[in-house]
C-alpha cells in the first residue's frame, strides 16, 4: 500500500479489494475495502465496491447500506443505482424503479440498465415502457443470452408466446444461447428439444 496521500492509499485498498474478491477471499476483500472507505469516505467506488462485496458475502443490509452511501455521494453512478435497485426491487419495486430511472439518464445505453429497468416495467404492468427497453438491451453487442431471454420471458407474460419464441430462435441461430435460455425455449415448446 503507497504511503502517499489518503486518496492513492485508498485506491490502492481499493485495488486489493478487488484482486481479494476475484480470488474468492471475501473476509479479506471485505477488510481492505473497509479500510479505503476509511480512508476516503468521500469516494462512492469505495462504497460501491464496499457494497459489492457485502452483496457476495451475504449482508444485503450492509449492501443496501454501502449502496445508499454511494448514491449520495455520487446520485449519477450507475452502477451503485443498478446494485441499490436490485436490493430494493422485491421490497419497494417503485422506489426500485426511480432508481432504474436515475441509471438510465446516467447510462442510457448500458444494456444492464435497459434490461432491469425493462424487466421491472414489465412486471409492473407497464409493457409498453418496458419492452423497447428490453429489445435495447437483447441488441447489445456481444449479445448476452441473458437480455434475450429476459425479452422473451416479458413477451411471454404478455401473452405473446409466438414472439417470444422467435426471440429464443434468433438467439440460437445468432449463437447467443446458454443452458437457461435453451431449457426455456424447450420448456415452451412443450419439452420437444432440437
């Protein structure tokens, strides 16, 4: 760790942090982000990833926590708006989608963000809303099996089986397909795999 000034010491805590959670030692990863926000409460990464890695380490009121802190410091960081949405989304699905809303103006073309926000207007009845959104994000590049499927689920729930088996279709045929999005489309076809 530099012993320069608090803001390099902090990202270099930071840094470690995240070297310690992509290793898997949590506790560890947990500590040093503890310590860069410390150092520096006034950096939301500090909290995000303070957040991040409560999230994995199974405190989601710690998270919730980290996040809101990361949010007030930084009320444009997508990111920790994403991650305090998804906490919030089964408690507060309205408080969960200003969230969204404020991600969306802060990264309007994160796919990330387009797909939860589309998923949770879906779910709330506002398919209109939602489903642009949702063909926003199953059109990213790379495609991510994950946002078509989420498409296609919300088609589904819209009573539109035909489309949403298209959806699963072209993922397939475009080579954008996992075992979840397979198993969905056999599922709808009555379990006739191809």
């Amino acid at each position: 760790i530099p012993p320069e000034g608090g803001a390099d010491r902090a990202s270099a805590m930071r840094e470690r942090a995240r070297i310690l959670l992509a290793a898997g030692r949590i506790a560890e990863a947990r500590e040093s982000a503890d310590r860069a926000v410390a150092i520096a409460p006034d950096a939301p990464g500090a909290w995000r990833l303070a957040g991040e890695i409560r999230l994995r380490d199974g405190d989601p009121e710690g998270a919730e926590r980290a996040f809101r802190e990361a949010v007030a410091l930084a009320p444009d960081d997508a990111a920790a708006l994403l991650n305090l949405s998804s906490l919030l989304r089964e408690r507060d699905p309205v408080q969960a989608l200003g969230l969204l809303l404020a991600a969306r103006r802060a990264a309007p073309r994160d796919p990330e963000v387009a797909c939860e926000t589309g998923s949770l207007l879906c779910g709330l009845g506002r398919a209109d809303e939602g489903l642009p959104l949702l063909r926003q994000a199953a059109a990213s590049d790379p495609p991510a099996p994950r946002f078509r499927l989420a498409l296609a689920r919300a088609l589904e729930a819209a009573g539109r089986r035909e489309e949403a088996l298209a959806e699963l279709d072209r993922a397939v045929a475009e080579g954008a397909a996992d075992e979840e999005l397979l198993a969905q489309r056999d599922a709808w076809r009555g379990g006739a795999g191809e």
